[in-house]
C-alpha cells in the first residue's frame, strides 16, 4: 500500500512541475515516520529513561517513541536534579544524533599511512584481534603501562577497567588538562576540595551571581542556566567581567568589559577592596581560614585605581561590583568558571576566585556553594587491579606533583620520543574525544600519533581523529545502550539509569561489549564475570535498595542525605583537607612545591599590531565539535562566524557576511573561510568565535568545511606549571581574504 | 477560551531548544521550523543591551492568513488557535504572503503548515512543547479568559509588548520587557 | 547601531532569506487575467454601446484570443499550486473575504464566457465554419440574439476580474509594497491599456485604431498619475513603507522598473502614438508591443519586490 507521499510523487509526475523540493523530501524520510494529520498527533507512547550523553552534563530523560516504535522525542525527566524536567537543546536534538546517516557503521582496519583515511572493512573478530595482538606486543616490548587511555564520557569505565586490568594506570580525560584542572587544583589548595561537576554552586538562592570567565546561557549547564533564570525571578543581581558582551552580560546588573589577559588584576583587586573596606565576612574568615594577615599584606597596594591602569575598568565600578558582592553575602557566587585553561597562570588565578569566595563566606553557605553528596554505587566484583610499574608522572619528574589526573596533553607528549626520557607511550586507545579539535597545537598530537605503535579509536561519527586510527570501532549512540549507573553528586544523593530505547543501528555496538570482547583475548575476563549488563546493572541497584525493574520505570532515585548538611551550620566546628585544616587563603601546598602561595598578577602578552586576540567560547545549540553534523542542530546553527568590532572591520574592508580566512601568529590560516559577523558586542582588540565548527573529514556531510576551527589556530600553548593546564587563549588573529596556497593539514 | 503565549524576554537566553523541541514533537521536516529566535542588539561598545525573543506564529485575533484562504483551510478552532486543514490546503501560498510575522511556510508535502500551539498536547491538558522544554522557563502558556492561568497572572505583573500592532493583526503572542 | 539576527537559523524554503513563494506563473497569470478583462471590457462596452460594426476588431476578433490567454493562465496558477491535487478544493466554497476565492469564481464565470463570445463569432476568423450538430448551431443562434445581455455581463465580470489582479496584491499587507489601496486601479488600468494596445495591433481599420491610440494614451497618463500617487503615499507612510519604496529609488529594482515599466511601456508609447496621430508614420507594432511588454513587466516587478519588502528583520 502507498502511504500518501509516495501516492503526491507518482502522481505529481503525471501532472509535471511539482514545485516540490525533492531533497528535503529525502532527508525528511529519515526522521521518524508519517507527518501528523492534521493537528492530531500520536498519544504518548511507551517511553524508557536515559541519561543523556551529548555533553557531560547527564541529565536523565525520557525516550518516547512513535506508534511505528520508532525514537520520536526526548523529553527530561522531573524527577532528576540535573535537569529538572527540562533538556536543553543537544539533549532535545538527541535523535538526530541516532537518526545520522554519517555515523560509523562497522570496524575499519586503515591499509595505508596513517591520515590518508584509506581503511577497509572488517569484522569485530578481526578488529579486536588486530587490537589484542598490538597490546600484546606492546606490554612485552615496553611494558603494559605504555599503553593509554583518552577518553570523555561513558565509555571510559569500561575501557578504563580494561586498562588497569592490563597493567596501565594512564587514563586520562582532556577535560582535566585542557579545561578545567586548574580550577580544581586551587580549590583543593584552598577549601581541600575540587568544585565537582556538576559545580557545587547554589544558583537556584543566590542573591548575587559573579561570572568571571563563564558565559553561562551561551554555555548551556543546563541545571545553571535553569537555576540562573530562577534567580533572576527572586531578583538577584548578576556580576559578569567579560570582553565580549555576552548574554550573561546583557542580563548584569554590571559588566565589566576588562582588557583580555587581565583578570587576575581585577580579582586582586577586588580582594583588596573586601578587605580594606572590611566588607568580608569577619566571623567566617576568622573561624575557617588561614592567612589572612598575609593576604592582607599581599594585596596592599593593589587598589582599584592600580587595576585600572591594568584592566581598563574604571575604579568605581571595581568598587560598586565589590560592595553588591559584599551586600550579598553569604548568598553570593564567584563562579569557579570551567573551562579556565587561557594563559599558563590559571591555577593561580582560580585561586584567586578561591580566595574571594573564602572571603565573603560564601562556601559551604546557601546561595554559595552547597556541600554535595553522591550516592556509592559498588562495582561489580573483580579482582584487584596489578599495581603499574609507571604512570605519566614518570614522564615528567619533579613536575605537576599537584595534578590529581592524568594529564591528556602530558600523555600526548610523552609519546614523541625524547632522549631524556626512557620510554614513551606506545599505544592509546581514544574513546569519545576528537583529540584533533581538544589539544591545542595540532602539529604535536599529530607527531605523537605517527610514533605510536597502535591506536584505537573508539566513537560514533567519523570525526577528524578517525582518519589518524589504526582501527576504528563504531559505538553505537547512548540511545541504544545500556551503561553504568549515573551517581553523580549533587544536593541530594541521586542515581539514574540508562537503558536501550533501540536496538544498535548498523554493526556499532556498545563500549561494554567492547571491553569485555577485548578483555577476552587479552585473558582479563575475571574483570568482565557478568554475563550481560542487566545481570550487573540489578545486582548494583539491589546493592542501594532498588532493581532494574524499579528504575527502568522510573528512570531517576534520589536519596535522603546520609551524612553532612547541606550547609554548614551557624558557628560549626569544621575541618577542611588542607595542610592546616583550615581553607588556606595562603597556601602552603603551593609554597611547599615552590610556587607563589598567594597569586600574583604577570601581564601576559598582547596582539601585534594588526592582530587580535582569538577568544572562542561555546554556542547553547553544540557541544564542543560533537554535534555539527546533527541535523536537527545543524538546523540552529551550521557554522560559526568570526565577531569583529565594527570599527575593525571598517578598517579592513569587511563586510558583515562576508567570508574571510583567519591567519595566527605562526602563520597558520584556518583551512576553511569564515563568515565575517560585525558586531558591536565585541572589544576592538579580540575576534571571537564559537568553538567546534570546521570539520575536514569530508564523512561529516553536514559538516565538513562549515565555519573555520579555532582548534588550528590555536598553535600556542602556555603551559600551566603547577599542573600542566595547557593555556590556549594567547594566539592572536589577522584577516587573510584568500586560502594558503598549499593543502591545508589533513 | 482564548489562549495565548508570554514570553519573559529578559530570562530568555536563545539557547532555541523551544526550536528544537518543537521539530521533534511536531515532526517538522528538517531545513524548516514553526519557530525562532531572534537576538536584537542596540548600542555601541560598551554601552549595549540586548532582547532575546522566541517567535512562532502568533495566532492573531484577527489573522489576516484565515481571511485571505480561498478553500477555508485556514480556519480558527477553540481557543483562537489557528490550524490548517491540510486536505483542504491548495498550497496557493495566499496564508504566507499575508503573514506580517512570515511565520508559516510550505511543508514539502505540499500544504502550508506552522505552529499550532502544539494543540493535541493542549487537549489533553499539557504545555505546547516549546514551553514544556524551555530551560529557563521563560515562556507561559494558557488561557487568557481564565485570570488564574500562568499566562494571565504574569502579564497582570509585567510590562510587554507584541510585534508590529500597528499591522493590525491583533496577536496573542506576548513578549515580557 | 542595531543588529537583529535570527539566532536559531531559520532557513525555511521560499521563505527566507526574503519571500519568494510566488515566481513567473502568478505574475503571468495577471499579466494575462488583466489582458482578457482590457479586452473583453472594450468588446462589452462597445458592443451595448452599439458601436459593433464600427469597431470590428475590438468586438469580434480581439476576443478570440481571450480564451486562450485565460487557460494558459489558468494553467500557470495550476502549477504555482504546491498542493495540486487539491486544487478543486477552491470551489466547494465561496469566501468573500478572500481575493483568489473571489478570482477563482470569477474565472470561472469569465472563462466561459469568453469561450462563448469566441463562439459566437466564430465566423470573423473561420468563415466556412460549420457547427455540424443541430443542437449546436440553435445554440449559437439563441446566444447570438441575447448578446447584449452577455455583453453587460461580460462587461461587468471583466471590470472585476480587473480590478481582482490589482487587489489581489493590495490585500496582503504584509507586503509594505502591496499595501496601497491604489494597486487595484493600477493594474485595472494597466489590463485595459494591454487590452487597447491589442485591438490596436489587430485592428486594419484607421479610426478604430485611431480611436484605441487615444483610449491608450488616456489610460497610460492615468497610470503615470496613480504611479506618481503611489509613491508619494508611499514615502509619506511608515517606515516599512519608506524602504518599500526605497526598492525603486535607488535600490535593486530602480532601474527595471523605470527603464522596463514607466519608459518602455508608457512613456514612449505614448510618445510613439501622439507622434501617429500627429500623422506621422510609426509602425503601430511597436508602440502595441512596448505596452504590452510593459504591462507584464509591472506585473513581474510588482509581485517580486513585493515579495522582497517585509515589516520584520
């Protein structure tokens, strides 16, 4: 029987010139099945929980299907503290993510040189046999621990338990290094503990939000994004220092448009007037901290008008933002950022972050930042791992002792040979991260990946770093799996399941499956004993008083909290993990290993004259270069655009909409154009753009050659000394109106 | 029964998910959207301000597109929304040309098609979708004829505004300044 | 500075980045409505004027072509239908507010009618037409003797079915362009001009032509008037109207509309034929010509600019 549209098109050529466009009938076909009659629409039908694995995010949600049983929409579920109900737009395009024609469909062995992208199709056998083999090879050869693990997202518990079964303790995730590790490592300095993600910050009752470095609604946190706007309802004020006029500056009560490279002035600054003024919280900082004498000499002569020769912000609106802060206090929040890797200083200056949020008492204080507990979730049983001969660190003696992850840019370099250093990394195994786009200076990671022996690329779509694999095995999307329990920590203890809304498409298959069939031929099956991941899933969740069945039907738990309050209590005897059991406002960790205990502002180098700094950011519709061939994203927003000041552009000649190449200070021009977008809400002396656009793996027909990426430009990396941040914002742009002669790198 | 959407432009960041969230509940093809987001910015660095609002058709009172259909397609049903037939859709284009808001388009299947206030999930006491998703829960839905509704209750509160009056159109989408 | 962007991408088809729903088949649809309703209007009037015989071609030959011209247009409204098998749909009801209801009835009024004019003088162009069936010729017999009646009919109906290709248009006043109400006349003068321009370019008689040079001119100095009118409303309205204008002040339509439509079609046949009534040779093709390639070129500029033109981004 011919539904409907097949009956237009038969017809229509009987009657000749259909004005109809014939391709997006074609794409059409591919989203889910018959358009709705009418306004009438399907009754919701069966619908199954997942936890969304677009960003990091994690939010839980509902798949429903169609009555053909097809995935139709996804929709949050409100009983998860994530999300509260409510996606955010990645999370509700999560069908396009399954729907994608591109994505990878088999395992390919590459029968070449590596980057010429000529594989061959082959059989999970014969993949995981190639594999097993090479690791083999290699732990002989050089030892186990020389193989690594890089990986963002689900996929890495099983790869990673696969790996420490093999001998290697190196996993690392490039959200530490290259994100936002700096952080983390002040606020262990200062209060004893990271900030976590999801952040521990009290949005949803703060009275004042500083945003510092964080561009939150163009960022989509979803939980602070949400909690953001329902603070704007209770009517707290939000703070913003920012070059760029972003949306959470057109929302301030004050921006602060600061000269790029300067924050650390600001935040001296603004400590400085707190203390001064004697606007901190006195009774906090007594009781809970360490160092405020020194901090207090430290900061002496870093007056506003000091940094307002620095910033270029006027003195009084230092002042004015530092009194609503006070005025706000305990209810208020100095954001800890997230991706805070910009010059090579930021641990210093996340401390400073630190500092402030000490200062006005703000951590462990509603509407500041709250205390979060997670739910243990136990493992299945397993034996014990076998301690690793070496991990990175002895790659690197003597240094980033105060990095409590594994550095993914450390792992990179530490795989091109050096004469100084014994061995190398032989082999990684790449799970849902196109290294391509997340370490900066290409060059490099493409230099380490010709010296290794084997590499594994475990993902979806064919991204860049695909193309650089000796085998490549297709995932299938977190639509059609199940994974471990989601435990994250947040308010109140809460788990979440993730279960299949659909049978795997093509011949992908999931990371679990995948590290048991390794951990088979590698005789490591005592760390796999399930016999299927419902068998362990419902052993897990009958370890914390539910079952499969239970959380199949409901999707999220959450626990009552077992230990600590949400807040600290009023006069509360409270020790934090530090050297002095107090939250170090003067860091004796830091001085221990030889680095300034209280941060110091160094300006940082500026543009060339006929350049500008490159500063890159995020867009609400992406997540990082993930989703730029989804359809139903690709829809918002297909490519990025180049934010020039109008006074710059008139003069360069440019006009609004008009395509332009960007070169940077190494001579490097993005292998595609950009569009030029001329804006008011950018500083004179800064180009921005959004971050991950400018695929070149032609497999991603939707996105390959849409707008440049700001990866490749970004050749110059300051190195964070105290736990190898790799700073990525000092490269500096001029405007090329033609493509390099030459081909563009891959 | 008149329903009608408000807007806070204020909390609205763009993120567009009531876009997205529209396209999969509604089975919008893709290449095309029943609604949008448009970012105005006024001002010169650094003295600038920035309104954010979420656009779909806006259901007027009184809608030009309803008036100009030669085949009736175009009708309005409970609660003012206003649908299309699609079996009686000749797709002349008459409904597109005579929207001031441009806020319909011609669906590849031939007949027009645009945002319906997501009316089979209104029968059965649900939000449109756009609303359901939005993040910042910027947008309120309901019905204007009943003074408890969400939508009634915040434009007793806040000041707003609706696109083009002067068109003469008379739209029940309303946008919170 | 003011920068309105569409942040989510819209892109829908036909629809952005400007309108362009409509393309050749509606404007030619009231290039060729407009010239069977000039046409058949002089035919009408002259004939309950009683003038028939002396102006032969305006009564009995021009309207043979209108049958024609109504199904190619016809025909090219089908095709711009993007729903086609609906297309029935448009008379199972009658919607007075709707212009294309009103157009689509009065087609089909007018169609018929003009097949039966056609018909009925049959014998101008075929003379050894023979009907055949005796049902057929009776028929032609009776409708011959009430063609008076069909003329006031016919003469009625065209007048609409002027008028209609003209406020078609200004009923969508979404379109900044369109929204005047001195659109109707416009192209209500502009079809009876084309159908002028016609019977002058059929006619073998002097004075018909004579008289038709002059109906022509008459007409064509209406037109400039209602044109010079419509700008003026235009530059004195709102702003969405100022820049509707601006499209043909100096913006992408200046010059075809002025070179195409003012110079080519109106002036310089007005020109051409006041020079031929001062008796002066000008083969009468090529002012006829120029009127009518101005005609369908303002039917053309009209509806894509107007398109162009938007109250919104």
């Amino acid at each position: 029987m011919t539904n409907r549209r097949d009956f237009i098109r038969i017809s229509g050529l009987g009657i000749g010139g259909l004005a109809l466009s014939t391709s997006s009938l074609a794409v059409y076909k591919h989203f889910s099945s018959s358009p709705p009659k009418g306004a009438e629409l399907s009754v919701d039908t069966t619908r199954t929980p997942t936890v969304c694995e677009i960003c990091f995010w994690k939010c839980a949600g509902w798949v429903y299907k169609n009555e053909e049983g097809k995935i139709w929409k996804i929709v949050g579920n409100k009983e998860d503290q994530h999300s509260n109900g409510r996606l955010c737009p990645r999370g509700t395009g999560g069908p396009g993510m399954y729907y994608d024609e591109d994505r990878l469909k088999t395992p390919l062995i590459r029968t070449e040189e590596r980057g010429k992208q000529i594989f061959r199709e082959a059989s999970w056998d014969e993949a995981f046999d190639y594999i097993a083999g090479k690791m083999k090879a290699i732990a002989e050869e050089h030892g186990p621990e020389c193989v690594a693990l890089l990986t963002h997202g689900s996929g890495g518990k099983y790869l990673g338990t696969l790996l420490k079964a093999f001998g290697s303790d190196n996993i690392a995730a490039p959200s530490y290094a290259q994100c936002r590790g700096p952080r983390e490592v002040a606020y262990y300095m200062t209060f004893g503990e990271g900030v976590g993600s999801p952040e521990r910050t009290d949005i949803r009752d703060t009275k004042c939000l500083v945003l510092i470095g964080s561009h939150l609604g163009e960022n989509m946190h979803n939980g602070q994004v949400q909690e953001m706007s329902d603070a704007i309802d209770k009517g707290a004020s939000i703070i913003t220092v920012d070059p760029r006029y972003s949306i959470a500056a057109s929302k301030s009560k004050y921006w602060l448009p600061i000269k790029p490279a300067t924050d650390l002035a600001l935040l001296l600054a603004w400590i400085h007037v707190l203390i001064y003024e004697e606007w901190y919280d006195k009774d906090y900082v007594e009781k809970y901290t360490y160092g405020f004498e020194q901090l207090k000499a430290h900061v002496k002569n870093m007056t506003p008008e000091w940094a307002y020769g620095i910033t270029t912000l006027a003195p009084d609106l230092i002042r004015k933002s530092a009194k609503e802060m006070a005025d706000a206090a305990p209810a208020v929040i100095v954001h800890p950022g997230r991706h805070v890797t910009w010059y090579g200083d930021d641990t210093q200056r996340s401390r400073a972050m630190a500092i402030l949020n000490a200062l006005l008492g703000s951590w462990g204080r509603r509407g500041g930042f709250y205390v979060p507990e997670s739910m243990t979730v136990p493992d299945w049983p397993h034996p014990a791992f076998p301690a690793p001969r070496r991990t990175w660190r002895d790659a690197y003696p003597g240094k980033y002792n105060l990095a409590y992850e594994t550095i993914a840019s450390g792992i990179c370099d530490a795989t091109i040979p050096d004469v100084n250093r014994g061995c190398n990394f032989k082999g990684w195994i790449v799970n849902g991260t196109n290294l391509i786009k997340t370490i900066p200076d290409t060059s490099k990671t493409l230099e380490a990946i010709q010296n290794l022996d084997l590499l594994v690329v475990i993902d979806t779509m064919p991204m860049a770093i695909t193309g650089w694999a000796d085998v490549v095995l297709p995932e299938c999307t977190y639509l059609e799996r199940y994974d471990s329990i989601r435990d994250s920590p947040h308010r109140k203890p809460a788990i979440a399941l993730r279960m299949p809304a659909a049978e795997p498409m093509y011949n992908t298959k999931p990371a679990y499956w995948i590290a048991k069939e390794l951990a088979i031929r590698l005789g490591l099956e005592d760390y796999f004993s399930w016999n299927s991941m419902e068998e362990m899933l419902d052993w897990q969740l009958k370890q914390v008083g539910t079952s499969l069945e239970e959380m199949q039907r409901i999707g999220v738990k959450t626990y009552d909290r077992s230990y600590d309050d949400l807040y600290f209590e009023k006069d509360q005897e409270l020790e934090f993990y530090t050297n002095t059991g107090k939250i170090e406002l003067y860091s004796t960790g830091l001085a221990a290993e030889g680095f300034d205990p209280l941060p110091v502002y160094t300006p940082h180098e500026e543009p060339p004259q006929g350049f500008y700094r490159l500063s890159y950011g995020r867009a609400p519709m992406h997540t990082f270069s993930r989703t730029a061939n989804n359809a139903l994203l690709k829809d918002l927003m297909e490519e990025n655009a180049a934010w020039i000041n109008p006074k710059v552009a008139k003069e360069w000649g440019i006009r609004n909409g008009q395509y332009i190449w960007l070169e940077n200070q190494d001579g490097v021009r993005s292998s595609f154009p950009i569009r030029a977008r001329v804006t008011e809400r950018i500083r004179w002396d800064s180009v921005y753009m959004v971050h991950g656009f400018g695929h070149t793996n032609k497999k991603l027909s939707r996105a390959y050659g849409r707008g440049a990426s700001d990866s490749e430009l970004i050749t110059r990396v300051h190195v964070d000394p105290i736990m190898g941040g790799t700073g990525m914002r000092g490269n500096f742009v001029t405007f090329k109106f033609e493509p390099k002669e030459e081909e563009a790198a891959s | 029964m008149r329903y009608a959407m408000a807007i806070d432009t204020k909390k609205c960041v763009g993120c567009s998910d009531c876009v997205v969230a529209c396209q999969t509940e509604n089975n919008v093809p893709i290449g095309y959207c029943r609604d949008w987001v448009v970012e105005v910015t006024d001002g010169t660095y650094p003295q600038l301000e920035i309104e954010i609002r979420s656009e779909r058709c806006n259901q007027c009172d009184n809608a030009p597109c309803v008036r100009c259909c030669p085949t009736g397609a175009s009708h309005v049903t409970d609660g003012g929304i206003v649908l299309v037939t699609q079996i009686k859709c000749i797709g002349c284009g008459a409904c597109i040309t005579s929207c001031p808001y441009d806020a319909r388009y011609p669906h590849p299947d031939g007949y027009v098609d645009k945002c319906t206030f997501c009316i089979h999930r209104v029968k059965k006491g649900q939000q449109p979708a756009c609303v359901a998703a939005c993040p910042t829960k910027c947008m309120y839905f309901g019905d204007l004829d009943n003074p408890n509704s969400p939508v009634s209750e915040i434009l007793k509160v806040r000041k707003y505004k609706t696109l083009i009056p002067e068109a003469g159109t008379d739209p029940q989408l309303y946008f919170l300044i | 500075m003011r920068e309105e962007i569409i942040v989510s991408g819209r892109n829908n088809n036909l629809i952005d980045p400007h309108l362009h729903i409509w393309h050749w088949q509606i404007p030619l649809y009231l290039f060729l409505g407009g010239l069977a309703a000039g046409i058949l209007f002089f035919a009408a009037y002259f004939t309950i004027m009683r003038k028939e015989n002396k102006y032969r071609t305006a009564v009995r030959i021009a309207p043979h072509i209108v049958p024609w011209i109504l199904v190619i247009g016809l025909l090219s409204l089908l095709l711009d239908l993007k729903h086609q098998l609906y297309f029935w749909r448009l008379y199972t009801t009658i919607r007075l507010e709707s212009p294309m209801s009103w157009g689509a009835w009065v087609l089909m009024l007018v169609t018929p009618l003009s097949f039966i004019w056609s018909a009925i003088h049959i014998k101008e162009i075929f003379p050894n037409w023979d009907w055949k069936y005796k049902i057929l010729i009776e028929l032609e017999a009776f409708l011959s003797k009430q063609k008076i009646i069909l003329a006031w009919i016919m003469g009625l109906s065209s007048i609409v079915l002027g008028v209609y290709t003209g406020i078609l248009f200004s009923a969508f006043n979404a379109r900044p362009l369109w929204n005047t109400s001195i659109l109707g006349p416009l192209f209500l003068a502009s079809g009876l001009s084309a159908g002028a321009a016609v019977v002058l370019l059929l006619s073998k008689k002097h004075k018909e032509r004579t008289v038709f040079a002059r109906i022509d001119i008459g007409i064509i100095v209406v037109e400039l008037f209602l044109i010079v009118h419509m700008f003026m409303g235009f530059l004195a309205s709102t702003q969405v109207q100022i820049d509707a204008a601006e499209l043909f002040l100096g913006g992408p339509w200046t010059a075809p509309f002025w070179i195409f439509v003012v110079i080519l079609g109106m002036i310089i046949p007005i020109f051409l034929e006041v020079l031929e009534l001062r008796k002066f040779k000008v083969p009468v093709v090529i002012p006829a010509t120029l009127v009518l390639f101005g005609s369908l070129m303002l039917r053309f500029i009209i509806s894509f600019a107007g398109q162009e033109s938007r109250w919104l981004y």
